[in-house]
C-alpha cells in the first residue's frame, strides 16, 4: 500500500552525493529491467500463453508485427468469394471473414491468414496448440498451420473447430493437425503461416475471432 512508502530506505542515513548515487543506481537498473520484461510480455496472455492477435491494434498488424490477408480459390480459377473486416461484435474488437463457398471450376474455399514472422518461421514447440476466441453461424471451419516443409498452396497441417452463435474459446492442440497432402510431422520449430479456413463444401461462411494465440499446457 501507498501508506507504507515512507518506510522504505534505499540510501543509508547520511550518505549523500556520489556515494548515495552509487546505492540507487542498482535498483533504477533493476525497476528498469522489469519495466523491459512487462513491456515484453504484452504480447503474452494467461499462463505464458503467447497472444498472436486481439485486434487492438490501430494500423491492422497483429501481435507478432505481421498482417492479415484474405485470399479465396479465385486465385486458381475459383468463383468463391469473401470479405474481410475489423469491427466490433457483442462488445469484442474481432477479425471477421464473410461469404460464400463454392465447388464450382474445382474451387472450394475461402480464408483469412498471417505470416507468423516477419522473416523466417516461428518456433512454438514450447506450446500446446493453438486457442482462439471465436464465433460463428453453426459451420465447421479449419485452421491451417504451413511450415518449411508445406513449399506446394495446397500443402497444410490441418484441424477443425465448430463456431456457433456465442463467443466460444476453441482449443486445437498440435496433436490433432493432420498433414494434407505431404508426409513430414509437423515441426513446430519452424512455422510459417497461420490461417483460418472455410473449404471442401458449398457453405455461407460468417465467422469473427476475437483472440488468437498459442496455449502452454496445464
């Protein structure tokens, strides 16, 4: 409490000019340090969960300094198509990602995605998996992870999550992605882009997330 500061004593009585100096520079190091390390850790939420995105940020960029992108099967001659928004949902700054899905010229999604660096891959291998803050019209949709090893588009590590109509956390743990059309395991030291896909079947697609990250385990 405030009412106690009185009684802390950094300097010894009587020591004054360069000798007093010497004693609190220590501790304003010290304060220093752990203004740094707080600092540091707002991208970091829960347990030592690591916060990719809330959403917050006035220029668009996620935690991690990277930004969204939306991208549909029109890029291979696919008809499907989306928008992509920030807006506020039941009081919640969210990522939101509308529109429809079709099969038609062997086309098929629609999503929303973020390099998980700047330049190069991201290590989680410390992590669990990975949570998200999320709601939806009642559909299924994936999560994409692609490493060093996903050099092909349609290359992914893949999982799915259901999003009703409420503000759900979903958590995916690595273990349940499935490679998509490549052998190699997942390697979590290397990752490289993170997306949130509706795909595989005609479908509305109308899904916001509020908060995604990683999650350490319990």
């Amino acid at each position: 409490m405030l009412r106690h500061a009185p009684e802390m004593q950094f300097v010894r009585p009587g020591v004054t000019g360069v000798n007093a100096f010497r004693q609190i520079a220590p501790i304003s190091l010290l304060l220093t340090g752990l203004m740094t390390l707080m600092t540091l850790n707002l991208a970091h939420s829960g347990r030592g969960d690591r916060l990719i995105d809330d959403f917050s940020s006035a220029d668009g960029r996620s935690r991690l300094g990277t930004s969204w992108r939306l991208v549909t099967d029109r890029v291979m001659g696919g008809v499907s198509n989306a928008a992509m928004s920030f807006r506020e949902v039941d009081g919640r700054r969210a990522l939101c990602m509308q529109g429809d899905v079709s099969l038609a010229n062997n086309g098929g999604f629609v999503q929303i995605n973020i390099d998980l660096s700047p330049d190069g891959y991201l290590d989680a291998s410390e992590y669990q998996g990975v949570r998200l803050l999320v709601r939806g019209n009642g559909e299924t949709y994936n999560l994409h992870l692609k490493t060093a090893a996903t050099s092909m588009p349609w290359q992914s590590y893949r999982a799915d999550f259901l999003a009703d109509g409420q503000w759900r956390e979903v958590r995916l743990p690595f273990a349940d992605f499935e490679p998509h059309r490549l052998v190699p395991r997942l390697d979590l030291t290397r990752l490289s882009r993170l997306g949130v896909v509706a795909i595989g079947r005609p479908m509305r697609a109308d899904l916001c997330v509020a908060e995604i990250g990683f999650y350490r385990p319990a």
